[in-house]
C-alpha cells in the first residue's frame, strides 16, 4: 500500500462533544490521498470510543493513545503521532477546529505549484459558535511589508498550529537536530516549533486562497482561558529572547533581522507594563534587550524606549487602568482581561 500524500496529526484530551465535527470536516474532504492520526492523551471521557467509530468506518482514520513513557501533553501527542505518519505532507491540527471539503486539496496543489518550498502558511478566521459568523481573522502576508520569513518572526504575518503544512523532509531534518515540539512549555509550542523550523528552512511560500480553516473559541480552549495574561506575555517573551539566540547560532541573524526581533522583544515588554505595571518582570525584559543591543541608532531608540517602560511602569499601569474605568474602549478591554486574571490566573492544559 502507497504512503498517504498528506498526513494530518491531532492530539485529543476530553473532546467528546466536538472532536465529531472536526473528523466529519475531514472525511469531507475532495481530496482522498490522506491520513488522519488521532493521538488520545489519556481521556477520562468518551473520545476513545468516539473516534473508535471513526477508525472502524474509514481506515484513514487511525486512533493512537500517547504511551505511559511520554510526558501528558498536545506536544508529546503530536510528536507521536508524526513518529507514525507516512506523508509527505504533514498538517498539524487541533481537535476542536474545522477545515472546508475543499482545503487538503487546495494545499496539494499550492505545494506541488512550488515545489521549492519547504512549508507553507495560509490564513484562517476564528468563530464562538457559528463558522459563519467568524470575529477574527489571522494577519496575512503583504508583499509590502517585507520576506516572508521576517514577518513570520515578527508576528505580522500569523502562524498558527493550524495554518500551516510542512514537508516531510523538513521536520526529519529538524527530528535530527532535537525533538519538533517541545514537551515541556505549557504554552506556545506552535511558536516554538514553527520559528526554528522557518529558521532551518531554505525557503517557505505564502499560500493564497480562501480561507478553509475555522478555529474554534470556547472555555477550554488554551486561547480561550489564557490568552494575553501576564504569564503568557513573560513565557512569549522569554521565547523571543532564545529565538534570537537560535537564529544567532544556526547563522541566519542578519541586521534586518536584529531590528525585527529587537523590537518585538520591546512589544512584549510594553504589554506586560501596561497589563500590571509590573517592574520586576519588565526589569528582566530589559536586561534581555540590553545584552542583545547593538548600539546602531535603532538599537538606541529600542533601548531608551525600554528603560522608559521599565522606570515609568507603574504610571503607564495607573493611566491606562484610569482610562479603562473611564470607558476608553481599548484600555477597558484590557482590564477587563486582567481582573479575570487575577481573580483566577488561568493555568494552561496540557493539550491544546
């Protein structure tokens, strides 16, 4: 028997009521050349049973269990499961989502149209209860604002678990390097993973077409419960900084690219201020700018900006904790947020 042309990886934990329509979304699918690794995290619900009944009714669905050896997580589920996929293609994806029938087809022949590219990315849109009506869509790549690769890096361009399909080729040259997603972050894995895989990539491809994949927002979602907390803003931020000594040590740290990554390490240290004012995390926000500045005028700029935030936090905080009592939509969403946060910091759940 041929091996699959795409492979499609899913970790499921607890997702008995949703993981149906993510499957039913699959087996919609026009195109057929495919195969679907369900790896179950040890549920204490039905999902076993559920996607049994998938498996036994098409053979391309196959139901795996993450081994008692590996740690309880998406990540050592997905890891897993590539460890058994056959395709050439590899999509990542989450047990709550929905693609469109015509998505797996669309990205076979985007990538067969540039067989140069190692990975490509698309976009997709966010729903609460209708895919109809979506109320978020990703950031997509404008030719305008620069390569691919360093609006990827720069978050200008999203890249999400589901919005992006790899070659085989590229992921065993990564396995070689180190395990693909890290087992032991709780958050972000897909921006730990996907950023050292574009940085090892020759090159990637911007996918254009309309968008086929609806990301689900509820409760249990990790972005649903975690979202720009001040836990996840220190964790993205602590990333940023090793990314930038990753991309330091493969030889791909170019000066545009020290800029791109300089100032997002500011960004980050501008969220945490305004989300709590808290000095003591922004002061090591600010020693990681300071021993990664290259003292080129933009680097100046970065610097003194950041020494701002650091001794002004508080007051930054107390303003725009003000103009969020005060009605001023943006800073009211904002502390918003956070007063949940402090009422319950949300921990995240092992899978996504």
């Amino acid at each position: 028997m041929n091996a699959p042309h795409i492979s499609i990886i899913i970790p499921v934990y607890n997702r008995e009521s949703l993981v149906c329509e993510t499957l039913d979304s699959i087996l919609a699918q026009t195109f057929d050349d495919w195969e679907c690794l369900v790896v179950d995290d040890h549920s204490t619900d039905d999902s076993i049973k559920v996607v049994q009944k998938y498996a036994e009714k098409d053979p391309r669905v196959k139901l795996l269990v993450r081994p008692d050896d590996r740690p309880k997580g998406a990540c050592a589920c997905r890891n897993f499961g590539f460890e058994n996929s056959k395709g050439k293609l590899v999509y990542f994806f989450d047990s709550d989502d929905l693609i469109s029938p015509q998505l797996l087809e669309t990205l076979d022949r985007k990538m067969n149209e540039n067989p140069q590219a190692e990975y490509g990315v698309f976009q997709l849109e966010r729903f609460t209860e209708d895919r109809n009506s979506p109320y978020q869509t990703s950031r997509p790549f404008r030719v305008k604002n620069g390569p691919l690769f360093h609006q990827l890096v720069s978050t200008r361009t999203q890249i999400t678990t589901q919005n992006a399909i790899w070659r085989r080729e590229l992921l065993d040259k990564a396995l070689i390097v180190d395990q693909l997603w890290n087992e032991t972050l709780p958050c972000g894995q897909e921006s730990d993973l996907y950023c050292r895989l574009i940085g090892i990539a020759d090159e990637g491809t911007w996918l254009d077409f309309p968008i086929m994949v609806h990301i689900r927002a509820h409760p249990e979602s990790i972005g649903g419960r975690f979202s720009k907390t001040p836990k996840l803003v220190e964790l993205v931020f602590q990333y940023r900084a090793s990314l930038y000594d990753f991309y330091t040590k493969i030889g791909k740290m170019t000066p545009e690219l020290h800029t791109v990554l300089m100032w997002s390490l500011l960004r980050f240290q501008a969220i945490c201020v305004v989300l709590r004012g808290n000095r003591t995390v922004s002061r090591k926000f600010f020693k990681e700018i300071y021993a990664r500045n290259k003292w080129t005028p933009r680097d100046l700029t970065i610097l003194f900006l950041s020494m701002t935030l650091l001794m002004m936090g508080p007051l930054f905080f107390v303003t725009t904790y003000v103009l969020g009592k005060m009605g001023v939509p943006i800073f009211k969403n904002i502390h918003i947020r956070d007063k949940k946060c402090r009422r319950s910091e949300p921990q995240c759940h092992p899978t996504c």
